[in-house]
C-alpha cells in the first residue's frame, strides 16, 4: 500500500510540474503536517494523526444539538434572533416565516456564527428575496483542533438535521422549501443534516467540501443527502484544502477547481467558493458546461450541456461534473 501511495504521488507530482492535467488516479493523499485555513482568514499548521479531544466528543455526541442557531429576516437583517431546539416559542416568537423558503449557512473550522462568509451570503439572500436565513454557529466544536473538529462534524451534523425536524413540526415550514448551504468543513456538516432529514431538504450545497481527513471518510456529504446535491470546487489542487474530487449530484470546478483568478494563496482559493455562491445568489450568471472526464476540466475542453452554478432556485436539477470560466474579482 505504501508502495502505492508513493507512485501515485510520484505521477501526481510529475504531471504538476510538467503542467499536465491529473486524472482521478485515486483519492488526494495529504502530508501528516499541512497548512489549513481557518474561517477566522489564517493559516494554521495542523497534525492529521493528532489524537482527537475525546472529551469534547462524547459530549457532543450525547448533546449534538448544542449549537446556536441565528434568524435573520427581512424584518431583522442585521440583529439576529437566536431560534433553541426544544423550544417552540423560541420560533414561534420570532419572525420565522414558514410560508417563505429557509436557507441554512454553516461555517468552516475555527469559524463561528460572524465570519465573512456569513453575512455576505445572508445580504446576497436577503437583498433579493424574502427569507428566513438560519446560521449555524456551531463554534464550540470548530474552534477545537482540525482532527478533533472533522470527528464531531457528524454528531453535530446530525444535530442540525434534528433542528430542522424541530422546526417543520412547529412551524409546518416544509423541507421542500430548505436549502443547506456549508462551506469546507461545514459541508460535510450540512450534508450529515440532510441525512438526519432522510434527504427531504430541497437542496444542499457543499462549498468547497474539506479534503484532509475526508478522502475516505463515509460521513463526507454525498448525493443522497438532499433531493439535490451541489458542490462547488475551488482549491482542489495536489496541495489545496479542497476535496478536489465529485461528490455531488454535480459538481462544479471553476477555472479547473484547482486555482482560481486574482488568488495568489490556497486560502483565497478557498474562499472563493462562498463568494462565488453569493454572487450566484444575486445574479445567476455563471454557467458550466457537463465535462466527460477530469482532464476536460483541466485542459478547459468541456462543450456538454449548460448548467448553472450555485443560485437560490429550490427545485434546481442537474448530474455531472461542470467547468465554469470566471472573472478575477467580484461579481466574477
């Protein structure tokens, strides 16, 4: 197996540097010591093979509910109202509206409920519809170390899901109307939501899904966590912090998914999959065409058929990995 895992890499880092396009030859393999962004916008070095926090874990698995959950509205776009699982007059007192849909946002590693991410993708909503914007600061976990975050993503995944459940039995707001949206980290969490909703949320979007420590992991999100699964890949590189690999229902890879225009740095590759999303959100103007293979997206030779990336559209369909071309800064 080592053997393996050297030739692969050997072959990997000889199509880097010869600039050939990799093929899915098999999953990334990542160093034991690598530099992983945070959502607090630094890069921090991490073990992979650290041994978790098993404290906090079990505690977390028996309360994997133990998250805030943040409202914003139109009637309250900058001061949230904070929803509790268990009580009803939490949500029924605030200005939840279960005839409008309800968008879910979830934040990376080491981020917590007012990272960047969410209210640039709360304002690209709320600017253009009438919703319910749910955040997911789910920080107690996520500001543990990277090994120990990864191994409660599930339990609190799960938790989420339950929230949600909660929620559709006080308020009849139904899962047709959901959309799950998580970034790195948080998109194997939204994903593990789903699951706990048996698939019934209209949409789940992973946004650049994490790669250490998921490559083989069966709790990473997958095609059957929502009626409909996106993902949006934009570190994906032999040294990127992305999964790099499809595991949607179609899976979008801007400029080849590896790097991205205007970024110098694996984190601005990074999060330039939620600002892409957001910009999607408002204008819907990016649009992939379906590629037969991996070295297509490489080589920018996709001619398939169209699909848009990312938006807010619930009933929104499509299969396949996609190549989008974009611009080097906002809208892109």
């Amino acid at each position: 197996m080592q053997r393996l895992y050297l030739l692969l890499t050997f072959i990997c880092t000889v199509c880097v540097a010869a600039g050939l396009p990799v093929e899915n030859v098999g999953e990334k393999i990542y160093p034991r010591f690598m530099e992983i962004p945070g959502d607090d916008g630094l890069m921090h070095k991490v073990d992979l093979e650290e041994e978790p926090d098993m404290e906090l874990l079990n505690e977390i698995a028996r309360n994997p509910a133990n998250n805030q959950y943040l409202l914003y509205t139109r009637r309250n776009p900058r001061l949230s109202q904070t929803l509790r699982m268990n009580n009803a007059a939490s949500i029924t007192g605030s200005n939840f509206n279960a005839r409008v849909p309800t968008v879910i946002v979830a934040h990376g590693w080491l981020g917590n409920g007012y990272n960047n991410l969410n209210p640039v993708v709360r304002a690209a909503y709320l600017d253009k519809s009438d919703v319910n914007v749910i955040i997911v600061d789910w920080s107690r976990l996520a500001l543990s170390t990277y090994p120990t975050a990864v191994r409660g993503v599930p339990a609190v995944g799960r938790g989420v899901g339950e929230f949600l459940v909660f929620l559709n039995r006080v308020t009849g707001a139904p899962f047709n109307t959901m959309h799950l949206v998580g970034f790195s980290l948080g998109a194997h969490l939204v994903g593990n939501a789903g699951r706990a909703m048996s698939g019934r949320a209209a949409r789940v979007t992973g946004l650049d899904p994490a790669g250490p420590l998921w490559n083989l992991n069966s709790d990473r999100i997958r095609p059957t966590d929502g009626v409909y699964v996106e993902a949006i890949h934009t570190d994906g590189g032999t040294g990127g912090l992305g999964i790099g690999s499809s595991v949607a229902n179609a899976d979008f890879f801007p400029n080849g998914g590896n790097s991205q225009p205007g970024c110098l740095t694996s984190l601005c590759n990074h999060n330039r999959a939620w600002e892409l999303f957001a910009s999607t959100v408002t204008r819907n103007h990016l649009v992939g065409n379906q590629c037969s293979s991996m070295s297509q997206v490489s080589w920018n030779t996709c001619r398939g058929s169209t699909l848009h990336m990312g938006n807010d559209i619930l009933t929104k369909t499509g299969s396949g990995i996609y190549r989008v071309n974009t611009g080097r800064s906002y809208p892109y």
